[in-house]
C-alpha cells in the first residue's frame, strides 16, 4: 500500500502527524474494481464500471492506447463464424454508430461497407454464416462476384462466386475511440494512472488484494486483466499459467492513384490472406494474415515493419486492385497483441477469488470492446454477462482440452 511520509514536522506531534498521513495515503489508493491495461477494453470496461458507481482504477504502463488498441486496423464489422462474437460485434456497433450520444466525445467511425471475401470452396460456410448474421439482425447480404465490381470498379473479382456485404459497416479511430472511452469514464469518477508498471498482485487466504505497480501499491479486492500482450505474465503474477502467447501483426499505408476515386469498401480477403480498408488523405491500410511471428517480446521494435513485408502486402494488394500498382509506399510499422490457442478471447474470472480475464482477443478484438466492457461489467457486478453470454470463453476450456470453433468454420488463416 502507498505511504506518505512527509519529513520536517517538529515536535512531539510529528510522528501523529506522519501516521495521520499514511493511512490518506492507503485510502487514497483503495478501489472497489483495479484494472490492469489502457487500452480499449480497459477503457471500456472502466467506463460502463464507473457509470454504474464504482471505484475504479485504470493503471497503465505508459499512456492510453500504447499497446494493441493503438496499432489495431480499426475494422468495425459484424462477420464472425462465431455467434457470440457476432453479437458482440453487434452491440459494439451501436455504440460506434452513435457515439456522441453513448459515449461522447470522438471515435472516427466512418462508414465505407464491409466485404468478405472467401474462396469457392469456403462458399457454403459463407452462406451459412451470413444466416447466423441475419438471425441476429445484423445488416448483411450474400452478393455476386459481380455485385462487388459495381461497388468497388477497380477490383478483381474473378477468383470468387459470392461475398458477404454490410453496408453498415467500416472503421474507426482506435486510439480516439480508446481515450474517449477513458476520459468518460473519468468523468464518472474513473482514475487513470499512466507509466504505472504493475509487477505484483497482492494474494490473503486466496483472495486478491491489490497489486504493487513501480508507482506504488493499489488495494482492491477485484483485479481485471486487460493488458493485451502483456497479459500472460500479469496472469503469472496471480499464480495463473494462461496459454496466452504474443504475436506481432504489420500493416502499411499506400498512397491510391487517383483512378480509384476518393474511398472503396473495407475488406477482408481470404484468398489473399488479406485484409484492407480506406484511411484518409487517400491513403489505403494493408494487413496480412499470414507469417505473423508469435512468441516475440511485446517489447520489440515495432516503428516499422519487418523484413519482407511490405514486398508481399504489395503485392497481394495489387492482385486484388491491379491499378494499385500505379500507388506507393506511404509507411508501414508493427504491433503486438495477445493470442490464445483458438485465437478467441479469454474472459470471466479464473484463478484466486477476485481475478478476472479480459484479454487474448487475437487481434480482432478493437471491434467488440465497447460491447466486451459493458458485458464483463453485467458479470462482475451482476454474477452473470446479461447482454452477450460470455460464459463459454473462460480459460476453463484450456484445462479441459476444448477449443472453440464456429459451427461453420473457415479455413485456419493463421498461418
């Protein structure tokens, strides 16, 4: 716990004085709920948390968004083969779509629609997914090969039969989206403590209380780890072996000719092991899905991107929009993230009474963390996830065996 020694007060009532300081010290740092990373899902969960009266503590270890949520695409769509992610992305939406009114302040949203390409034998599974979507209520059609060349003139289309299309859909500004999230969480009353490295979670009888940070000490008797890449050692610190490993994703920028007109549909494209999406300035973001490293420090340098990339993500981005070979490098640059051996999320509690999981999203996680943070508030505060039923992805599946699969899966992309 922090203790506030003050020197210089004379006399027999220093030291009443000096102990009079220690426990405003100790109080100053006792929360109802301690969260552990500043990114999106740690602003999210901070903000519905605070909104519904708690104490809470966001400590992050350099400032909002440095992680994951600052180096993330931004994609905001629905597509999943998963029916709870599907929702999650659902939900998420209606906080993008209106998020001066729930949330205030900026998170870029920007609506370009949203195309899945898959290959002719993943047709079915599309087919099939896009009805789980439809069953939800989300906005989503089948379309021809042909259909996408009328939205999108400068593609090639000639390697699918059908996609799936949400005109709803597009990106937003995830380091906007994360600090907005943060500072209405402040305005509820939410405490950020930034360059706040945490290297300890206090344990009594099994219980947790706190955690020690290069700062100083947090009392609380709820610790939640949203830390992204680093989320496997913080769960160590609780005594908890998580199979939650890092991996590194590039993505670069590329100038589009002129020909291509001013935006295009966001896109994620799986016989080219691809995704992409317009940013402003006429700029086009590029990821591959293939060939990402996992295992490296989260630490690692990450200004530019690796050796070779940017050599296949150009050449990918002109197989599917030939004329982009008329465009050029703008920049390119590296993030890291946490992923998990199904590469979907692990939340809910786990461990010693009191520590809870909100973490291993796989890098798709940016999408679902205003709908993320509002369901594991229903579940810490409430016993149960109300909104979207969380349940199934506790890390209780890693000990029995299960990885979670849609029931009509695409083929594996990490690769």
């Amino acid at each position: 716990m922090d203790t506030l020694w003050f020197k210089g007060f004379p006399g027999k009532n220093g030291r009443a004085k000096n102990a009079k300081l220690a426990i405003m010290g100790r109080m100053t740092n006792t929360y109802d709920i301690l969260i552990i990373g500043g990114g999106a899902h740690g602003a999210s969960l901070a903000f519905h948390l605070s909104r519904r009266g708690v104490k809470v503590a966001v400590l992050e270890k350099q400032f909002v968004a440095a992680g994951a949520t600052g180096r993330s695409s931004g994609l905001v769509r629905m597509h999943y083969d998963l029916e709870p992610e599907a929702q999650l992305a659902w939900e998420s939406y209606q906080y993008f779509s209106n998020w001066g009114e729930r949330v205030g302040g900026e998170c870029g949203f920007t609506r370009t629609g949203f195309v899945q390409i898959v290959s002719p034998d993943q047709t079915d599974e599309l087919r099939h997914n896009n009805a789980m979507l439809q069953k939800i209520g989300i906005p989503s059609l089948l379309v021809t090969a042909d259909d996408v060349k009328r939205l999108a003139p400068s593609f090639y289309t000639g390697d699918f039969e059908i996609a799936a299309y949400e005109p709803e859909s597009g990106y937003a500004d995830p380091s906007a989206t994360a600090m907005s999230m943060m500072q209405a969480a402040r305005r509820h009353g939410a405490v950020l403590v930034q360059d706040c490295l945490v290297n300890g979670i206090t344990l009594r009888a099994g219980k947790v209380t706190g955690v020690t940070t290069s700062q100083s000490g947090f009392s609380a008797p709820v610790v939640v780890n949203a830390a992204g890449a680093w989320a496997g050692p913080v769960a160590k610190m609780a005594g908890l072996d998580l199979p939650i490993d890092t991996w590194r994703h590039d993505t670069m920028f590329v100038k589009r000719p002129a020909e291509m007109g001013p935006s295009h549909p966001t896109v994620i494209d799986f016989p080219n092991l691809m995704y992409f999406r317009p940013e402003t300035g006429g700029l086009t973001l590029v990821g591959l899905e293939d060939d990402n490293p996992i295992g490296q420090s989260p630490e690692g340098f990450s200004d530019r991107s690796q050796a070779g990339f940017t050599e296949r993500a150009i050449e990918r981005i002109c197989r599917r929009i030939p004329i982009m070979e008329k465009g050029s490098l703008h920049s390119s640059h590296g993030g890291y993230d946490g992923i998990t051996p199904d590469q979907r999320p692990v939340l809910g509690p786990a461990g010693p009474e009191g520590f809870w999981l909100e973490c291993g999203f796989s890098g798709t996680g940016f999408k679902t963390s205003p709908a993320a943070g509002l369901c594991m508030s229903e579940w810490i505060l409430d016993g149960a996830p109300k909104t979207v039923d969380l349940t199934r992805f506790t890390a209780e599946r890693f000990e029995k065996g299960i990885q979670i699969k849609g029931e009509h899966p695409y083929h594996s992309i990490w690769t």
